[in-house]
C-alpha cells in the first residue's frame, strides 16, 4: 500500500466511505483532513467554508459546540456537497457495545446520521466494533480504531496496538483504518505470519503542524513529509496550525494555511511514490 496511488487504492475498497474517501483525495489532490475545534456554531461553519475547497475530509468534535443545534448539521452537509468532502466525527467511542450503538445512533447528535466515517478506543474488545458495525455497516459508514495516540507518554503502542491491528483484520468491512503515526499492515502479525498484500488500511494521522513541536499540553507535533513520506500515513489531519488560537478567526488567513498544508501533505505523498 505503501507505494500504491490513491486512485488505484480506491478502486479495491469494498466500504463505500473508504473508497470515497480515496477518489476525493485523488480528486482534489488533497490529503488534508481539517479538524475544527471550535465552539461556536458561526466559527465552525464559516471555517469549513474557507478551508473547504483544500480538503478531501473535515474532523469534528460535535459535543464541544456551545450553540449547537440540528441546523448546524444540515449546514455542514451543505457544505460537504458544495465542496466536495466526506465529514469525520471525532468520538473516540470507548463503551460497551449496547451503549456505543445508542451514542452513535441517538441522543442529541445522531452522529450515524450524518457522519461518513467515525472512530473508536479498542479499549473493550472487538464488542465495540461489533456495536458500532450494527449501527454503521447499514448506513455505508468506516470506523478507525486509534490504535496509536499523538500525545507524549500515549498508552496506546506495543502489545495494544498490536491487538488493535489484529481487531481490525477481523472486520475489515467496517473498519478502514486507524489513527496512528505509521503505517499498520506489518503490525500484529504472528511469528511467520505473512503480510496479506491486499490488506489496505487508512492510516490517518493527527499531530501535525509546520511552525510548532508542542502545544504545552501533551500534543506532539511531526511535519507533513514527516507524517506521509517517511512514515507512509495517508492523511494528515490538521488543526491549529489551520487556525491559530481563535479570537477573530481571519479567514484569508486560514484559507492561506489551508493550502499551505494541502501543497505540503500533497508533495510529501508525490515524494513517498518516487
Ligand atoms: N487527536 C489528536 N491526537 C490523537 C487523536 N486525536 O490530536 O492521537 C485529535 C484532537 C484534535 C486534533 O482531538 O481534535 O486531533 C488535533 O488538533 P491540533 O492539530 O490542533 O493539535
């Protein structure tokens, strides 16, 4: 998978949101997936209006917004259909399989309703896939597992991740990758187990910024060439390096960001195919 183009990738993928997810990318030239923490429901919107155009993916975290309300989601909607990008929301779902299924069907958000692709600790076992796939598989929705974490001192590696690798290859229908630093496929395989070379995962990592190392609370930094040329992972998910520190957002500012990071993350996958 390593060396493979997106566009050829795309086309062995058998879960509708991986696969679309794939040609957007292709599509757009965009590897960039923007991930807007904001909480006001004005902020978030008219931040993924300005990036919109340089992404192939926007990351939420729904439940940080003050305002919300179930317009919001019908505006984002409109905005993926306008610029042509799928919606990931960040829930790092981390509960038994009964209640994961109702927080990802239910309550106030829906997210299963309106959220292409969605993600999970494997913390409680393959029941929490087996939750979120009776809920999600119906709908043409992908789940990542985070099978690594950004932050210093993550407790997510070794034997975890590995077992996390090994949950994904038992529901490849449902799960299309992970969140982590690297890539996985040589991941979690048994002593003479052979890579299976049709197993494609999304790799999709966050961390990543040009100008910073750290934010002062646990959050590492790599660059995009870092991220996708040298660690083989397929999207790079940005936040405030895109956005700054929030006040007044400046949106030429953002739009300027946003393709900085799109050009940055495009050629350090153009340099891992040569
Ligand atoms: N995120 C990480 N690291 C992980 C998993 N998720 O940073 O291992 C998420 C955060 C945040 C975004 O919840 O939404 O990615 C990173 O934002 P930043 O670029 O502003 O640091």
């Amino acid at each position: 998978a390593y060396r493979r183009t997106y566009a050829d990738r795309a086309k062995q993928h058998v879960n509708p949101a991986a696969k679309s997810l794939l040609e957007t990318i292709e599509r757009k030239q965009s590897n960039l997936c923007v991930s807007v923490d904001v909480t006001s429901f004005n902020d978030f919107l008219s931040i993924i209006d300005a990036v919109g155009p340089y992404v192939s993916l926007i990351k939420t975290h729904v439940d940080i917004i003050e305002d919300f309300e179930p317009s919001l989601i019908l505006r984002l909607q409109e905005l993926s259909a306008k610029h042509d990008f799928l919606i990931f929301e960040d829930r790092k779902f981390a509960d038994i399989g009964n209640t994961v299924a109702l927080q990802y069907s239910s309550g106030v958000h829906k997210i299963a309703t309106w959220s292409h692709i969605t993600n999970a600790h494997p913390v409680p076992g393959p029941s929490i896939i087996r939750g979120l796939a009776a809920v999600g598989l119906p709908l043409g929705r992908g789940l990542l597992l985070l099978a690594e974490m950004s932050t210093a001192g993550a407790l997510a590696r070794g034997a975890y991740t590995e077992d996390a690798v090994r949950m994904a290859r038992g529901a490849r229908d449902f799960v299309i990758g992970f969140i982590a630093q690297r890539r996985m496929e040589g991941v979690g395989l048994a002593e003479g187990e052979k890579r299976n070379e049709a197993e494609d995962f999304l790799v999709l990592s966050p961390g990543v910024g040009l100008d910073v190392t750290g934010d002062g609370m646990g959050q590492q930094y790599r660059t995009p060439e870092q991220v996708v040329s040298e660690s083989g992972c397929d999207i790079i998910i940005v936040g405030r390096g895109i956005y700054g520190k929030l006040g007044n957002v400046d949106i030429g500012e953002v739009q300027r960001q946003a393709e900085r990071y799109r050009k940055a993350g495009w050629d350090a996958y153009l340099q891992r195919l040569n």
